[in-house]
C-alpha cells in the first residue's frame, strides 16, 4: 500500500464530509428550522430543542473534554429557576431573565467546578453529583422563592417583544422558533468554541493531560472553564424550559435530570457536534411514542439503550458519521 | 544573547526523593552546564527516572533545591516549566493519538501564543502551521503531517515527541530514554536527530544503554542506588573504578 496512491483518493471522498463539518452550524440550524414541519407535536419539538440543547452543552465537557459530571442537573434547574424567579418575583422581562439564568448558571457551574475539578474519573462524577444534590436541598428548602415541592409556579409570558415586533409565546409554533432562535445562537457560540485555539487546547487535554502540561497548558484551568461554559449552555437550556412549561418542577434538580443527559449523548453520539441533539430527540421520541400504549416506556428506552451501547458505542450520530468516512 | 550568561543552567542542592519508606534518591548535588549534552546513567532502579522527573517538573523533591537560570522551581507547577524554557519528552510515549502529526505541534506551539481564547479561529493565529511543518521536517516526518499520531511507527512517534518538546523553543531539553524499544536502525536515526539539536541548546538525556551515549555525550553522571556515583567526561567516568564495579562489570542490557 502506498501513500501516492492512497492520498488523493481519501482526500476527494472525504471533502464534502469535510465541507459539511465546516458548516456544521448552518445544517444543524437548517435542520432546526424545517423540524417542525415532520413534527406531529410542536410543544414535544419544542422540548426536543431544549433538551437537544442541554445534552450540547452536557457534550462540551463529557464528548470533547472527556469529564462525565453527574451533576449537570444543577446547572440545567438554576438556569431555570433563576429564569422563573427573575419573572416570578421581580417581574423582569423574558430576556433579562434569560440572560439572568444563563448568568445564575455560570455562577453555579463555577462553584461546583471549583470544588470539584481537582477529582478525576469516578471520583469527579461522584462529587458532581454530591454537590448537585446539596443544590437540590437548596432549592427544595428555599420555599418562598422556589416554591418548594410544588415548584415554581405563575411564569407566565405570553408576548416576546422584540424591535417592536410582539410575538405570540402561546402559539405553539412561534414558540418553537423563539426557541430555536436561542438554540441556534448557541450552536454558533458552541461551534466558535470549538474552532477557537482554546477548542484545541480542550481536545489536547482529553488526549493526553500529563503531555498537555508538559506544553505549557494548565490543565486545572482548562477543565474548569470548560465546565463552567458547559455551565452556561444547560444554564440557557433551563431558562428557556422554564419558559416553555410556565413552571420549574423540583424535579429538574433530580438526578435522573443528570443521568437523562449522559443517556442523551451516548444515544446519539459523544463528541460529536450535533449527536447529542439526535439523542435527545431520539430519547423523547421513544419516550412519548412508548407512554402512548404503556406505561413501562422506560424499560423500552432503557433497552434501546443498552442496545446502542452495545452495538454502537458511537452512538446513532456517530455511527452514521462513521459509515460515510471511507 | 548576553555574553555573560552564566554557564551553569540547571542546579540541584542535596535532593533528596522518597516514596513511603522508600529513599528514591539520596541528597543529590549537580550542576549542568550550558550547552552541552549531559548524558545520566545507571543501572535498572538507579533513580535515574526519579531524578529526571525532578528536573522536569512531574514532581516535587522531598527535600533540597532544584534551581533553573538562577531561579527557584522546586515546586513551581508542571505547565509553568515549558514556558521557562524546559522541554521534555516521556520515557513511554506521550502524544496526542487522535490528533494528526501536524496539529500535535501545532497545539504545542499554540501553548505560547494562545491558551484561553474561546472566540478567534485557531486558524487565525499567524505562522503556526508553518512553523510546525517546519519542525517536522527537521524531525523527518514532513511526510507523515496529515496521518494521526496513533498511526505512526513507533520511532516515528518518538520522533514526533522530540519535535513536539522543540515547539517550547527550549533552552532545555530533557529526553527520557529517547531510544527505549528502538530497532537499532530508529536508535541510529534518534542519536543522529539529538546530536544536530544539541548544537543550539542544552540537552540532558536520561539513558539505561551507556555505550550508546558515551559517543555523543560532554558529560556523564552515574547513579547507583538513587545516590550519585560518579560524574565527568566520558572518559573520566570511564577509568572510574566505582562505575566499573557496580556499572560495566555488568553485562550491558
């Protein structure tokens, strides 16, 4: 086998893979844009978008950086209950509490990762997920912000203003592309990121710490802003659920919320740009289409699961990514 | 340059090293000199690769000093060390397996131009592909830039190390058993590599096989039982009846 002849040929079958990598963020935001119109249920494509935008963020530390926290949980529910509560108690408009939620989380994030980010392995997931625990007191004893075990209710925004037009944030539809718009900036953010000399300073890290530190690079600090802007997309994420469902249930601080996340970019495909969107849209398909006619849907998810894991440990995504590189 | 730079470069007072129980290293003192190659040898469990992770930075000493240019960095962290000017390769090889040969330099020269912007493109940081083709060809492997590091022959990747501690632009290089699990064509090779780069800069070289640094070496230090031994010339340490008892009355390995 020689190079000569083995060179030109992968370079010209591997271009428009290439070419669709370099425009990752104008697919990804096409197929966002035309996704409702295949979906029978706008509000489940609604939630799609959201959780599709949770397991993003989840991504940048587990898939690129190659940290499994079990604690994102925390960074998703004080991004929405700092949204509710912006809405709720202070009457702020819809942006200010996004922008506010998206801070709350951040915040969050740098807590917990400040704590944490020393830990490696199990360890790091098992703090994680302590901490996330300690938040999720926090709020649950917090009553009178939060509402407690009954959540909090009464965030109620039924026009989104903007430039002087005023859109109508009951209809199921524009609500859909309110969202998207949002996911759709994160996508660029997120895709900026990537392409950024710190992305490769990320990618260095996961490939070998002990080499990244020998070439300069503080691996500490790496990983925890890393964190903390994974912080800030599930931060964005929970706001905009908040939104979405009027209220924030307690249970968006539960650890299923956290495990659901790590299933969600297996599913589709860690580390990949937009695998964990398919997975969490694959996971909230299964998860709606099973309730339909039982009431087990989670041993149906729970095996399709074990079977992608088994089979395509690269997940939906990154299996398909796989078949079509030569 | 300034012509009065000192010509020690690297000093260790009385280092001492211990696991548990275990005296790795007992109180050693040395000077390295500026611009030579320094070769450190010694048998199997001599302390050898105890002392050079000192030098490099992976850990701290127990007890004692360890001095760069004049400047203190016992304890100075691990990524602060490249940017003093002390670069190092593993003893087992340590590169970044799924990146390509290319961009495993290029990260490492990124290190000193860019390590926390989150928002330009990588490929708007001026030179650095250039300068990291340029490394590979004085490292040989200019034809090898777009494959992953993962499938390179393992000479090659220890070649491809060499060219990575380079991108730090040192003014010290420290090579761990360099050769380790080399056919003796790719030692051949590796040898000939150190010994063009040792003209513009500081080398110390950790090595198990001592015929093969004798040719290329300034200066050898000898470790035996994690103390030091003997140190001079090749020559000198050569006539050493200490080395001969506990060093080259022994079959070389």
């Amino acid at each position: 086998m020689s190079e000569i002849t083995m060179a030109p040929s992968s370079t010209a079958s591997t271009s428009w893979l290439d070419l669709a990598r370099r425009h990752r963020v104008l697919l990804a935001s096409g197929f966002v844009l035309v996704f409702p119109l295949v979906m029978p249920f706008t509000a489940l494509a609604v939630n799609i978008l959201i959780y599709g935008l949770y397991a993003l963020g989840f991504n940048l530390l587990f898939g690129y950086l190659g940290l499994l926290s079990f604690g994102h949980a925390a960074l998703f529910g004080t991004g929405a209950y700092v949204c509710g509560i912006a809405i709720v108690h202070f009457g702020l408009p819809w942006y200010a509490a996004i922008v506010l939620g998206v801070l709350g989380a951040l915040a969050m994030a740098a807590l917990i990762g400040g704590l944490a980010i020393r830990t490696r392995g199990i360890y790091f997931a098992m703090v994680t997920m302590a901490l996330a625990q300690c938040a999720y007191y926090l709020f649950y004893q917090a009553v009178g912000w939060t509402g407690g075990e009954n959540g909090l209710r009464g965030i109620n925004v039924r026009n989104i203003n903007l430039f002087g037009l005023t859109f109508d944030f009951i209809n199921p539809l524009t609500r859909y592309y309110v969202v998207a718009a949002c996911v759709i900036a994160a996508f660029f953010m997120l895709s900026r990121i990537l392409a950024s000399p710190f992305g490769a300073v990320i990618e260095a890290v996961r490939e070998n710490e002990a080499r990244a530190r020998a070439s300069g690079y503080n691996v500490v600090a790496t990983r925890l802003i890393t964190f903390i802007l994974s912080g800030g997309f599930c931060g964005l994420a929970g706001a905009l659920a908040a939104l979405h469902l009027s209220i924030v249930p307690i249970e968006i601080l539960h650890y299923e919320t956290s495990g659901m996340v790590v299933m969600m970019s297996l599913l589709g495909g860690m580390g990949t740009f937009f695998g964990p969107f398919v997975g969490a849209g694959v996971f909230l398909l299964l998860e709606n289409l099973v309730s339909l006619w039982t009431v087990h849907w989670q041993l149906v998810v729970g095996a399709v699961f074990v079977a992608c894991v088994l089979f395509f440990p690269a997940g939906i995504w990154g299996t398909l990514l796989n078949r079509m590189k030569p | 340059m300034s012509v009065s730079e000192p010509s020690v470069i690297l000093r260790t007072t009385e280092v001492s090293k211990s696991f548990g129980k275990f005296l790795a290293l007992n109180n050693i003192t040395a000077e390295f000199e500026r611009g030579v190659i320094t070769s450190i040898i010694g048998p199997n469990g001599a302390g050898k690769s105890t002392y050079f992770n000192l030098l490099s930075g992976a850990f701290a000493p127990s007890r004692g000093r360890v001095e760069f240019e004049g400047r203190d960095v016992t304890h100075l962290p691990q990524h602060r060390f490249a940017h003093l000017g002390i670069a190092k390769s593993f003893q087992i090889t340590n590169i970044f397996p799924q990146l390509t040969v290319r961009e495993n330099v290029r990260v490492g020269l990124q290190a000193f131009v860019s390590r926390y912007d989150i928002w330009r493109p990588r490929a708007s940081l001026p030179g650095l592909v250039e300068r990291a083709d340029a490394l590979l060809a004085m490292v040989g492997l200019q034809d090898r830039r777009e494959r992953r590091a993962c499938d390179l022959a393992h000479g090659e990747q220890r070649a491809l190390e060499i060219g990575m501690a380079l991108a730090a632009n040192p003014k010290l290089l420290l090579l761990d058993e360099p050769t380790a699990g080399m056919s003796p064509e790719e030692t051949r090779v590796m040898m000939d590599l150190i010994v063009k780069l040792a003209g513009e800069r500081t080398v110390i070289l950790v090595e198990h096989k001592m015929k093969l640094v004798m040719g290329i070496s300034q200066r050898v230090m000898v470790l035996h039982h994690g103390e030091l031994l003997a140190q001079g010339t090749p020559a000198e340490v050569r006539q050493n009846e200490q080395v001969k008892r506990v060093y080259l009355g022994q079959r070389e390995h």
